[in-house]
C-alpha cells in the first residue's frame, strides 16, 4: 500500500513561468513503465522492487529460439532455428546437441509417454522420434507446411496442430495419423487439454479457440477480435487462459515463410500497456455466437512483416495484445490488452498466469483472483529481457524459463530474488536549458537493504557519448542535490541491492529544476501612419528575434468630392502594434520610445504597457520624420538578477501636419482656351493625388508631368483647356500621404470671338 501522498501540491507541466520551480514526478505504474528494469520488478500499484532472480543459463549461439519442452528426470530440451538444432541441458544445465533436423526450423516439441522427444519442424515438416541416445526418425509426416504444436493426450495418442490447412492429425502409437479436425482456418498455432480430456486448440486468421470431444466434434468457446490465438493454458481449476495476437481486422503472425525481417521504431520509443476488467458474458448455450472478445482502439501504427510464421524475428513490438480468461461456465473475459504489445508466450503457475510481450522483453504476472487498488487484476512486471524477444515460457519444478529469439538465449527465472538490479527512468524533456534542483523519493527499505540514485544530463534526445556521466549516488530520500550540469534533458536511475530474501520498495521520485530564463521574442513590428510607406528596416537587439518583421505602412484615403477645405479632412493616428511571446511563457511587459529625425534621445512614450498596440494622436507630434522603438520584458516573472528583455526598431515613418502648398507658375491663352502650369510642394511627406476643376464642375483626376505623383514637389500642366470667352477658375487640388489637402487656383480670361 502507498503511503499517505506528501502535504504538498507537485507541478507537473512543462511549460512554467522562468520564476517558479517545476517538478518532476513518477509514482504509477504507467510512468515506471517508461523506464527500463533491469532485475527489478513493477506492480500496478506503481511499486519498484528487486525481482525473481533471474539470469541466462544457456546461449546456444543460435539466432532464435522456438520451442520449449522438459520431461519427468528434469531434462529441459530446446527447439531453434534456423538451423533446425535440439539441444538437451541436463539438471546441471549442461547442454549437448541432441537432434539436428533437416527442415530449419523446429517449432514444437513434445516429451512422450514413451520416453522419447517428438520434434515437430518446418517448413514442409515432419514429426520426429528422438531417442535420449539421439537416435531418431520420422515419426510423421503430415505433408503440411507448418507443424505448429505438439500435444499427448491420456491414451498416450499425438496430437498435430497443422498449417497451411488448419488441419488436426491425430497419431497413434505406430506412427499413423489420420486427420483428427479440419478447422477450416489456415493455421492451427497452438494445442492443449483442459480437465476433461477435451482438446483445445487456437487457430489464425479469425482467432478461434475450439473445444473439440475426443470423438473429433468441435465447439467454437471464444473468437478474438484479433486474427491469432497464439497460446492456451489451463489451471487446476478449469479456467482457459488464451494470448492473442495481431491487428484487428488483419492477419496474425502465422504469414509468408521468410528471412527475418528488420522492424521500424515505435514513434517516441514508448510502450504503453493497458489492463481491462471487462464483464463477460455466457455463452455456453448451443447456437449462441462466440463471445467477442471487447476490441482496443485501432493500433497507431502498421505492424511489420514477420519472419517464420508465428514468431516475430524484429526486436520492436508487433502490434495489438490480448490475454483472455474463459471460465468454466463459458463467460470470458479480457484481462490484459496493449495496442503496442503482442503476447506470446503463456503459463500458469498456482492462481497466477504469466505471460511474455515483445515490449523490451517483458514478463508480466497477473492474479486474476486478486484484484489490485483500482479494481483490476493485480498485475506484475516481473522482470525484461531487453536484448531479447521472449517467445516460450515453461514451468519447471519451482523455476520459470523463457527461451528468447532474436538472440536465442534460456533464462530461468527463480523463487528467490536478485540481490542487484536497476531502473533506469525515461528521458525528461524540461524544453530549455535548465538547472536541477533536488531528487527526492519514497521507498520502504527493510534491514540489509540499500537504495541508491545516480543522474544524468545532456542536450541530445536520447543518452550517448555527448551526456554527462553519471553523479552519485544520492542517498538522502528527503533530497539530495543534484549534481548534474545544466542542460535540456534528463535522466535518473535507481540501484536496489538485497540479501535475496528482502528488497527495497520505491513507489515516488520526485526531481525539482529550474528552465533557464530566456529572452522574450518579438517577432513583428508594425507603424501604420498618414505617412510614407518605408521599407522593413529595423534591428532587433537580440537573436532569438530573427525574422521579426518591421513595416511601416500608409492610411488608406479616400478621394472623391471632399470638401475644399483641407481642415475637412480627419487626421489618421499613429498606431503602433508588435507581436511577441516569451519562449518560458512568462507575463510579457512593454516599454515604447520615440525618436526624431536629428535627435540623438529616445523619449519614452508609455512604459509597462500589457497590450499589444498603442496609438499617438498625430496633432500631438511635429512635423517630421520619426523611429519607435519597442522594449520587451519579462521582469515581472523573474528577478532582477535574471529578468530578460529583447528590442526592436521600427522603420522611419511620417507626421506631417502641413497641406501642400499650391501656386500658378505659368498660364497662357490660346485661341480655343488655354495652357495652365501648377507647381504643388509638400513640407514633409510625398504628393499622392492631384484633382482640377473648372469654373466648379466636377473634379477630374489628373498626373503630374512625370507621370506619377509621388514626390514632394510636382509640376501638373494642364494643356489645351476648351474654355469658352469670359473669365474662368481653374482649381487644382493636391494630397500629400498623410491626407493634407491643399488648393491653388488660376484665373483665365478668354476674349470673345
């Protein structure tokens, strides 16, 4: 039982003001899951403590594993491949080359009543007789392709599961077989009795477990929404344990004969494993359908090729994972599920069943009967075999075996436990460069116990050569001080160390850091005025500020019948506007100067400002060319000793109060009317628009003699005007950018025809 959680609230979120403290925490099964065990075992109530001793006691330098069997004087026998070796390890565990099969692979294998070794191989198997002397021959020959499983019933006859026809042979004593079921299916994988002598087998693709009398007549117990039933165990007390394996709505592992093949990563590189208590339903009544075992959400990502059909040769998880429970009254029921994991191999010891996933090797142990503080069955991760795949569990006597493929290896896994093991944790990511505070923990340690912790930091996702080495060990559980260097990422681990017969218990590591304070950001910059639009110019003061944008632009104006007086026309403000945020998240606070053309003095404007935008009234300033320049700040977040700003200057822009101003420079008359010269000057800010009207008509838009009116100072000729004898006013009217209007007029007098 967890003890009472300390009187304090813990901040778990990545992202902090730079001011605050964050921490760090892992306290249940799902966040020790993360890390990798190494002689530790994790319960689900999210306890760590040193497992079943467990160690390799037979390397036969093959590549894979297969198949797993012992019999009554202690002998254990294992199947490999590829190249299609037995080998028998007597109770010393020394192990000699008992069989070499001429097919690669041997997949089965079964001890008979008879004292000899049945050996099952594939592909286009046969079923051998071996003898302890190494004496063998074919026993069987089914002509199938897969010979899957092996299994003796009560009159000593042999049981065959079969594939690619899904077929059952059952053979006598004499060595002949007749087909005892044809499934229908393409593979039966797996084979076992339950207490009344009834053979049940698992099939692939639509993951079938049938119960099938001895007279041959077949019941269907249980379909998985998996394609594959991998593995069966029954208890002394009737109850039907199945693994199953695959995508849903996809083929299992029993696929193409192949060389292996290489599987890609798990995006992130996490495994997450999920416990089910679902309620099952009865299903025992003739003509029901089989009951359907409750389907994860969709696997999120595709499961590679296999290699030899029913065994996966990739050291990476292969995909969705079920372990089902059938009780005796035929209600079953899911007990463990992963989308990541796939289950395979299987076995029951006492009230507990133990099973093995691709996921790091593990071995787990699950009490159905005993229901953990959530309510679900209490389950165990009992320990990894990281280098390896466990693909066949076997209970020998008071020890645990597992063969493992991709390096072939036999563990034994024992009553007692290891005196030595570690956890490593997953890699934190603080986002920044950070400095580390304390480590701190809660564990039980019994007398003879000892725990201790190390860290680790470098600024590369995954721990290599570029990390710091390990600091330790910390042994204060109220907080040591780490003594790691600064930087993004870290790593701590646990070394528990017993007598064998007792162990340390961890249930809480707590780490506190602090992210480095970085500068604000400001990435854009903008001046909208009655001015001149300029050019992004600008200098942002720092560089996590590249990229920022410094615009000024102009007012938009509307020309058409306004009236004369320039004073008619309102003027646009200056607004100011930016956009920042500060990488820590922390309040951002702004400070805006402003500078004229000749002056050496920023001025400020308004300090402290929290909003985004700022206008100046345009009367309030003098005409002239002038630079903003924002300040930002994280200062009411940190410090003074650590508070960070960033600066940024805006381009030049206009204020320009002054209507240009507008004179005759040249007028004549011809005899059809006349030639009208303008000369229109702006004090600051180029010409935009120019308008003429006569004698008060309507106003016609008219260029410069350039062609464009965008200079301070244009000349507007006004040719050939059809003027009729008598007196007549000529009005041009002029804009400058910043909307300041000014007029100038020409009197024409016509003589009469």
């Amino acid at each position: 039982m967890k003890r009472l959680v300390l009187l304090f609230t813990l901040l778990t979120a990545s992202w902090l003001y730079a001011s605050e403290t964050a921490f760090w925490q892992l306290d249940t099964f799902d966040d020790f899951l993360r890390g990798n065990l190494s002689g530790v075992s994790l319960s689900k109530e999210g306890e760590l403590r040193l497992a079943p001793l467990a160690k390799p006691v037979f390397s036969p330098d093959e590549t894979v594993a297969l198949s797993l069997a012992s019999d009554p004087q202690g002998h254990l026998y294992v199947g490999t491949g590829h190249q299609g070796k037995v080998f028998r390890l007597d109770r010393d565990l020394k192990h000699t080359l008992l069989f070499q099969a001429p097919e690669p692979e041997v997949l089965a294998l079964a001890f008979g009543p008879d004292g000899a070794l049945y050996v099952g191989t594939s592909p286009q198997g046969k079923v051998y007789r071996v003898e302890a002397s190494g004496k063998w021959r074919v026993f069987f020959d089914p002509k199938a392709k897969y010979i899957w499983a092996l299994a003796f019933d009560r009159e000593d006859q042999l049981y065959v599961g079969t594939g690619d026809r899904g077929q059952i042979f059952r053979v006598d004593r004499s060595g002949k077989g007749t087909v005892f079921f044809d499934s229908t299916q393409t593979h039966i994988m797996c084979l076992t009795f339950d207490r009344s002598g009834n053979l049940l087998a698992g099939s692939e693709p639509n993951g079938l477990i049938y119960r099938i009398d001895p007279h041959g007549k077949a019941f269907v117990i249980y379909q998985s929404s998996l394609p594959e039933i991998h593995s069966l165990a029954v208890d002394n007390q009737g109850r039907i344990y199945a693994a199953a394996l695959g995508n849903a709505g996809g083929r299992g592992s029993a696929e193409t004969f192949s060389a292996p093949q290489p599987t890609a990563p798990i995006e992130g590189g996490v495994t997450t494993v999920t416990v089910v208590a679902s309620t099952g339903s009865n299903s025992s009544e003739l003509g029901q359908q089989p009951q359907q075992e409750k389907s994860a959400p969709p696997a999120s990502r595709n499961r590679a090729t296999m290699g030899t059909p029913g065994l996966p040769f990739s050291t990476g998880p292969q995909g969705k994972g079920s372990l089902i429970e059938i009780l005796p009254d035929s209600s079953a029921e899911t007990l463990w599920s992963s989308n990541q994991e796939s289950i395979f191999g299987l076995a029951v010891r006492g009230h507990d069943v133990l099973f093995s996933t691709d996921a790091e090797g593990r071995i787990f142990s699950l009490s159905p009967s005993a229901a953990g503080s959530d309510g679900s069955p209490k389950l165990t991760l009992l320990t990894e075999t990281p280098e390896s795949l466990p693909t066949r569990l076997l209970l020998h006597g008071s020890d645990l075996y597992i063969a493992t493929s991709n390096i072939a290896r036999l563990f034994r896994v024992g009553s007692g436990l290891a005196t030595e093991g570690t956890y490593e944790s997953p890699v934190k990511d603080t986002k920044f460069i950070s400095h580390w505070g304390t480590i701190a923990w809660r564990a039980d340690t019994p007398p003879g116990c000892t725990l201790q912790f190390y860290s680790r930091s470098g600024n590369s996702e995954r721990p290599d050569n570029t990390w710091s080495d390990w600091a330790g060990p910390y042994t204060n559980p109220e907080g040591s001080t780490i003594q790691s260097p600064p930087a993004r990422f870290l790593q701590w681990k646990a070394v528990f160390r017993g007598p064998g017969s007792a162990s340390p218990t961890l249930d809480q590591v707590r780490i506190s850091y602090l992210n480095q304070n970085l500068p604000p950001v400001i990435h854009a910059l903008s001046v909208t005025s009655g001015g001149e639009r300029s050019e992004a110019t600008g200098a942002a003061f720092t560089p996590s500020s590249g990229g920022a944008s410094v615009v000024v632009t102009t007012s938009p104006t509307t020309f058409g019948n306004p009236p004369a007086s320039a004073s008619a026309h309102p003027k646009d403000p200056v607004v100011i506007t930016w956009q920042a945020e500060d990488p820590n998240g922390d309040q951002l606070v702004y400070s805006l100067y402003l500078r004229g053309e000749g002056e050496r003095e920023w001025h400020l404007l308004k300090r402290r400002l929290r909003e985004t935008s700022y206008t100046i009234d345009p009367d309030a300033l003098a005409d002239g060319r002038y630079l903003v320049r924002l300040v930002a700040s994280d200062e009411e977040s940190n410090s003074p000793q650590t508070a960070r700003q960033t600066e940024l200057v805006s381009a030049p822009f206009w204020v320009d109060n002054t209507p240009p101003g507008v004179r005759v420079v040249r007028q004549s008359v011809l005899a059809n009317g006349a030639d009208v010269s303008f000369e229109a000057e702006s004090n600051l800010s180029p010409l935009r628009k120019a308008e003429v009207s006569i004698d008060g008509g309507e106003w016609h838009s008219v260029n410069s003699d350039d062609g464009v009116v965008d200079s301070r100072r244009e000349t507007f000729t006004l040719r050939n005007l059809p003027l009729a004898s008598g007196e007549h006013l000529i009005l041009l009217r002029v804009w400058n950018t910043t909307g300041n209007a000014g007029l100038g007029k020409a009197v024409v007098r016509v003589a009469g025809q």
